[in-house]
C-alpha cells in the first residue's frame, strides 16, 4: 500500500551538527501518527522538512501519492494539500474569525466590487460557520475578532482553518501547549475530525497522554535517528519515556 505522504532517508546538517540522519517516515490518509523526542531530538527539523521550510540534505527524498516531490517553499506544500500549524497559530487577532478563516484566500464579491477590492465578508462568514461547525469547534460568531475568544478557541480555531483547507495532510506542532484541559480535548476533538476527513495527521507534542488519545502509530525520533516506529497500542507511558529517553528500544527504528 502506497502511503499518503513519505519521507525516504532525509538527512539534515547545519555546519558540523547533524540533525536528523537518514531518517524514513510516512502517514497514511485517515491515520494520526505521533511524532515524539526530546528537545534536540530533530522533530522540529523534520517538520520544516516535510512542510517545505527546508530541503534534506543530498538523496533524502519526498514522496506525496506516490510521486516524488521537491518543494521550494512552504507555499508549494500548501498548494499541494500539505497545511501546518506552528505553536505560534499565526492567527491574526484584530481580524475577525471568518477574515483570519480566510486570510490569504479571501473571496471579492462578483462584478465590479470584487475588482475593485471589496470582499465577500457575508459568504465567507457564512462559510466559516459552516466549517468550524463540521469539525466541531463552538465559536460564538464567526464575526467576533479573535482578540475576543480564549486561547482554547483561538487554537481551535487555527486548527479548524488548517482542517478546513487541508486536502491531503495537516501538520501539528504542539497544538495543545499552554491549553488547559477543557481547551485540550476541544483541540483533540478537531483532530479525531481530520482523521475522519480522511487526512493524514501528523501531531508532534511533548504532551504524552495526547499522544495516547489520539495518535493510531507513534514514532520516536532521539539525535537525529528514528529509533521506534510501530502502533501505539504497543507502548506503554513508560515503554515511550524509555524509547525516547534511549534507556530501551522499539521495533522499527533505523532509517
């Protein structure tokens, strides 16, 4: 079975220091698959890498539906179906819910107006509503800024946008840092609707109860190496802090 979205024997150096060491990875359409390490453990690379923010070293190769792929920019990701959600959510909060849904692909309204600049803000907060709603997230009003909400709606809400326009994978990196438990299963929640979307969800988090919750397969990353790479029914939170610790191994690791 070909996978969704793979990475074939990436390798990353900046100057003398390696920091991932031709390290295979791949998800499949409707599978979460955690990506755990301590810091320093290449995760954050491996993400800028798989995202389009950096290229592997010599032959590492990308591979999205079987075809081999090489982006520029985070750009070409995105326009390939490949959306990412830093820790920072880059959400706009003096805009409002629907505009930040939006933002960088608004639509003008037709004829004249829309050539002169003006936007559809009816349609794409009816929109916006519809779409927040489908994946789950309860926001008060897609008009609302987003100065307005929590900082458990806001990530849910950058989640959702990612969810939302997403065609083939959607990219996690610590989505629930800083939320409090309620705020955290809101978060969860929208990624348990991305895996029924039939996306592949790639979840990077320290947060290892997450981890448990939600992710169908685990693989952990420790100096630059996969070391494990199996389902995670088959670790325990102990058997996972030990893996990623070095103290004992897992099937699966190596390039």
């Amino acid at each position: 079975m070909t996978a969704l979205y793979e990475a074939v024997g990436v390798s990353k150096s900046y100057g003398s220091v390696a920091a991932l060491s031709n390290v295979d990875f791949h998800v499949d359409a409707g599978e979460v698959v955690g990506l755990v390490g301590d810091n320093g453990a290449g995760k954050s690379t491996l993400v800028k890498i798989l995202s389009g923010a950096h290229k592997p070293d010599g032959g590492g190769r990308l591979v999205l539906d079987g075809e081999d792929r090489s982006w520029d920019s985070p750009h070409d990701a995105l326009e390939s179906g490949i959306e990412t959600l830093y820790q920072d959510s880059g959400l706009a909060p003096h805009l409002t819910v629907s505009a930040n849904v939006f933002l960088g692909r608004e639509e003008f309204k037709p004829g004249l107006l829309g050539k002169l600049g003006f936007l559809a803000e009816k349609s794409m907060a009816a929109k916006s509503a519809a779409e927040l709603d489908r994946v789950g997230i309860a926001v008060p009003s897609a008009g609302r800024a987003v100065s307005q909400l929590s900082g458990g709606q806001r990530q849910a809400v950058a989640i959702g946008r990612a969810v939302a326009w997403a065609r083939k994978v959607i990219i996690l990196d610590e989505p629930t840092n800083h939320l409090g438990a309620r705020q955290s299963q809101e978060v969860l929640g929208v990624i348990r609707q991305a895996k029924r979307k039939g996306l592949g969800v790639i979840l990077v988090s320290h947060t290892l109860p997450h981890i448990f919750e939600v992710t169908d397969r685990c693989v952990v990353l420790r100096l630059g190496e996969k070391v494990a790479d199996a389902p995670t029914s088959e670790f325990t939170p102990d058997l996972l802090v030990k893996t990623l610790t070095g103290i004992t191994t897992m099937p699966g690791g190596g390039g």
